[in-house]
C-alpha cells in the first residue's frame, strides 16, 4: 500500500510559502505530528516552482502560485509577507479553502478570527472570510501562559519587554548575525564607543544597528507616537486573543543576539491577590507549557535549551514584592515553531478536525 | 614646576582595587576629569602592590593594603569585594579618610548614605561612619534619567526589565563571553536545543548558563522567594536614592552577550497625566542624561554606541497608550563608567569640594 492510499478521503492541505524559513519549519512539524492530512501540496512563487523538497518522508514537487494552485485544496497555511497574503489569502478562500495565514495583513480584522488554540479555540468557527489569522511571532511566545493565568486569576495589566531573536527578521536576520560574529570573535571590540559599528560596515542587514555585541531597542516599523509597529501587535493581538478589548498593555521591544527562541519579562496584574504556589501550579498543568523554575539548582529557561522545542517554558515565577495582585514571570517560546509554523499547524488541525460540513466553502461564509 | 608642586594643599585621594577592572576605569576617568587632587594613592591586594600603574600620565607605584595605607588620606574610593569592603572601609573611616565604597556591603546600612550626585548629592553630607556608598551598576544605569522625571512628575511605581552586559561579573565575564564567542562564531550553532551549551562547554564562567548566543535571566545570588540579590539591590537602592522607602518596583534581571553598558526598560508610573513633550524637555536638560530618541531617523541608545561615555542614555520615550500616567523608557549606561568609577568619582570630588571642616575625621563622625 502506497502511503497515498491510506490517505483516500482525508482532507487536502496546502503550505503557501513552502521554500520560505517558517515553510521549511512547517514542513518539518508535519513530518513530526500525527499524520492526518491526505495530499499536502506545496506552492510558492514561480520563481521556486519545480523545486522538491521533503514533507512526510517523501519528495514533494513546489507549483507556482496561482489560482488553480488551490484547486481541491481544503485547508491552506500561508507565510509570506503580508501585500502578498493580502492579495491571495481571499482568492484561496474564494475558491474553497479555509485559510490560515501567518502575516500581519488580517489579524485585526474583525472578520478574521486570530487563534491560539490552548487559549481560544472557540473563536476558530467563526471565520466569515475563510481566513483565520496566526498571531505575532512575539505574541505566541508567551500568550499561552498568561492565557492559563487569565482562566485562573482574571487578567486586568501587562507589562511586558522582549528579548527578540534575529530569525524573526527571517533568513536575512540569521545571516546577518552569523556574518557579524564571525567579525567580532576573537577581538577586543565592545568596549569603545562605536567600535562594534566600525567593525561590521554599515550592512545591518534587516536591523537598523549592528545586532552582535548589541541589543537593539527596535523591531518592525515606526507607528504613532514613536511605537514600534511590533510593540503595537503584542498590545492588539494579546487583546484580542485573550478577549479583553481594553486591556492596559505596554511593551517594548528589543532585538538580541540570539538566533531562534524569542524571551520576554511579563509583569502580569491580575483581578485579585495571587500566589505563586497556585501560579505554578496552573503553570505546570497548562496543555502547552512547561514551568522550569526552580533557581536554587540553577533552573530557568534560556533561548539556548529551549530553541527547538514546542512548548512556551516559563521560569522566575515570582509574586510582585510590593503588589500581591501581580506576578513576575521569565518566558521562552521558538519563534519559529509555536511562533509561526506550530501554532498555523495546530490551527489547520483544528479546522480539519471540523465536522465536514465547517471546513470549505460553506464554512468560509461564517457560522 | 612638577605637576606636584602645582598639587600642594590640595586633598589626598586613595584607590583601593585599583588593578581590578573597575579600579582601571578609575584611573582612566581621574586621568580625564579636572585634577582636583593631591596625592593620588594606588592601593590593592599585596600580591599587586609594586606594580605601577597610570594616573594622569604619571607612573605610581601600588602599595599594600594595610591601616598605614590611609595615613594622610582625605577620601579614599574602594572597589573591592563585599567581605574585604565590610572589613577595611570602617578602618580607613577610623584613619580619618571618608570612604566612597563601590561593594554591597553598606549600601542598605541606615548610617550610610547611597549617592548619586545628580539625584541626591545632599545626602552625602549625613555620613555618621564615614562612609558613602555607591550604588549597584544596574540601579546606576537608569537612576539619573528616573530621577529627573521624579522631581517633576512624582514617581509611583516602577517596573523594570534589564539588558545586562557581561562586564558587570568582572573580568571574568568578558573573557567568557570572548571565549564563548569564538567557539560559536562561523557555526550554524543557535538552531537546535542545547547546540550552544555542548559547543561552549561546562565552563560557563561566572554565569549559570552560556552567555553567547543566548540570554540568561539571572545575576547575582538567590534571596527569598525567588529573587535574585541583583534585583533587589534595584528595587532597594532606588527607593533609598530617590527617598521613596514604599515606592512599588518590579524588577527582572537578564544577562545579555554585549561586553559593557547596561540597557533598561523602564515602564514608569507617576501621580499624575504626563506628557511625552514635557518628558523629553526634562531629559534633555537634565545633567548627566542624553535624550537620544528619534525613532524616525533610527536614532535611539544601543550598547554599542553608549559604551565608553560617561551619561545616561535615554530613548524610545512614550507615553504608556493605556495609562495617561505612565511613560516607557530604553535607557543605555556603561556599567564600569556612570555604573561603577564614574559615580564613585563624582561622590569622591562633592565630598572633596565641601569646606574643608566637613572632610576627614570631623565629618567622619556627622553633622
């Protein structure tokens, strides 16, 4: 029996965007979770067509984005950069396919549900356009924790600040990294003002500054009054996802040395006067989650163990020393896995796991 | 005429670590700033004393660490470890010298004022023991900024993440994060869990995990409940500095791969609305800080440029989108300058520049 065989009936997924660094990472996760898809199809654009590449053990031919390329399709992940999302996540959904699409161009759409399913799977169903949003790379890092916390003590203020890898800026972040240290190892530099500049030129790369020896408080791009357009999605999109529309949320961005693994510090104000033992104990028991925290042997997390992995692992829990309504929390998540392409794959999951007559068409038009 | 004859009169000033790496700074920065000294006298460990070492182009001979060490001393700056401070700074008070000390060991004692000369320059004066203390280097890196917005807004409540360089845990913590760096520069190290930690090695240096390529939410040694002793000192230090003993702050401390110079994010509550207009007037007339902040031309504080000056940098100013009362903050100072010599230099010159009955043993004793 060909492996196709045994996949008769089940439902057709597409990845557009399949040659990019999310798509390779979403192919990936396909490989590894339960198989429930019956073809997968990869599409990207023309210049990618006639490319293989590996999904499920076997070689997969890329096609060319186009609007047969959905052809038969049920369900259909995108990545790529929002204009392109924009012009062809509705014709995917005019043709039929529920989309779930990982660029910034529908999440604050009201039409458009934006879903993390640990915390609001509910809100999947209702999809008017056919497209279902995946949130900021940011946001997912630490959404599922505080969404666990939210359920338990009723969230009512997020302070939050990020320790952002140089993958989110994709490909070109990664490269720019690794071609900066390999400039300043073995060197002197960082101790002199404007000696880690002058070492690596003015080829930032995607950043606005030299990211080796440095951190860089800037991530996206300028929004009103000086926010960067990064702070302004952690703010919205936590918001929506968490159902609480006016929820205080203030955030400062800041890009790091790391490769993969975004980290963030959250100060998280709640209803009422909380503890830890009852924190950790959510923490410890939340589908998604793992709570490593225990520093007296030296336990926390760090982009460095917990890159590659799926779960948001959450450390530093402390009560607030001077408010016993807040928490202190340390949180890491892979950026490019529960960031982008686990959480886009748990999505589609969700959609396929529908009864039939929710996914396609009919239940593009809402429900 | 030698340089001595023009220093006749003048007050004796000592230097006690001064081979250690903040010792060194001092030296630089009593090099660059007028020369308001007498004697400058170079005191370490007896396995450094005969080195000679640099201070205002001269070449001075170090002497021993002993009671004879401070005869004649008028002020004297220590940058030693916390045992060694807690056991000779009390002894060259008694020797008649006031002593600036740099270490943990006072900062919190009632009878020790804690000073930051742009914050609170009149509190030197009370110095019942003898001693002034300096603050920690994280506290010293946001303090100036934070306490010219206090004198104008009030400040309520503070919540604080830190961007901390590898140069606060000494020596050693720069030579780690360089070996570190070599080992994981021109690799493709970041990308799988645990590739950093099995390429650095177990040799982590002063740190708990590796540094490069990674960021750590931990420094210093573990209080009550969780805290680490770094992120109390920030709490209680800039609460006694500012002279709010009740004031609400939430801190979390993080280690970075950046050589020198701290960076913060500082979410700031004040009593009343505050104005970003009014915010940036203040920074950019208050000494000590430079407001660098024009996210439109890419200007806002990194590490890389902020090193090897003497202020606060400030930048990213916003006023919080969900509360008319509180302001985010990016703030950039070199821990081993303003953070560390810089500072202590500064309280050593208030203490030299009081009339001349305040010095020595008299003052030693309080007014």
């Amino acid at each position: 029996m060909t492996p196709d065989a045994g996949r008769a009936g089940r439902p057709t997924l597409a990845v557009v965007g399949a040659t990019g660094t999310v798509g390779a990472v979403m192919l990936q996760i396909l490989s590894q979770r339960a198989d429930i898809w019956g073809e997968i199809r990869l599409i990207a654009s023309p210049r990618s067509a006639g490319r293989k590449l590996a999904v499920r053990g076997e070689q997969v031919e890329v096609v060319a984005l186009s609007e047969d390329a959905f052809d038969g399709v049920d369900v259909v992940m995108f990545d790529v950069p929002d204009e392109v999302a924009g012009q062809w996540a509705p014709v995917a959904a005019a043709h039929g396919a529920v989309v779930v699409d990982n660029s910034g161009a529908f999440r604050m759409d009201p039409d458009v549900p934006l879903v993390v399913p640990e915390v609001n799977a509910h809100a999947v169903r209702r999809r008017p356009r056919g497209i279902v949003a995946n949130p900021d790379c940011t946001t997912l890092s630490m959404i599922v924790a505080l969404g666990a916390l939210h359920a338990e003590f009723g969230l009512r203020e997020l302070v939050v600040s990020s320790y952002q890898a140089v993958s989110g800026a994709g490909r070109a972040g990664v490269e720019t990294l690794r071609r900066q240290l390999s400039l300043v190892a073995g060197t002197e530099l960082g101790t002199h003002p404007g000696d880690v500049r002058r070492a690596v030129g003015d080829d930032t790369g995607p950043f606005p500054e030299p990211v080796a020896l440095n951190v860089v408080p800037w991530a996206g791009s300028l929004r009103e009054d000086g926010w960067s357009s990064e702070e302004m999605k952690v703010r919205d999109e936590s918001r929506k996802i968490l159902g609480l529309p006016t929820l205080p949320v203030a955030v400062t961005c800041v890009r790091v040395p790391v490769v993969t693994t975004h980290s963030l510090t959250v100060h998280a104000r709640f209803e009422g006067e909380v503890t830890v033992d009852k924190a950790r104990e959510i923490l410890a028991t939340a589908p998604g989650v793992v709570l490593f925290d225990n520093p007296a042997a030296g336990e926390y997390p760090t982009p460095a163990d917990v890159v590659g992995t799926d779960p948001t692992w959450v450390g530093r829990v402390r009560r607030a020393l001077d408010d016993p309504t807040a928490l202190e929390l340390f949180v890491c998540g892979d950026n490019q896995r529960k960031g982008a392409a686990l959480n886009a794959t748990q999505i589609a999951e969700l959609v396929a796991a529908e009864p039939r007559s929710h996914t396609g068409r009919d239940a593009a038009r809402g429900d």
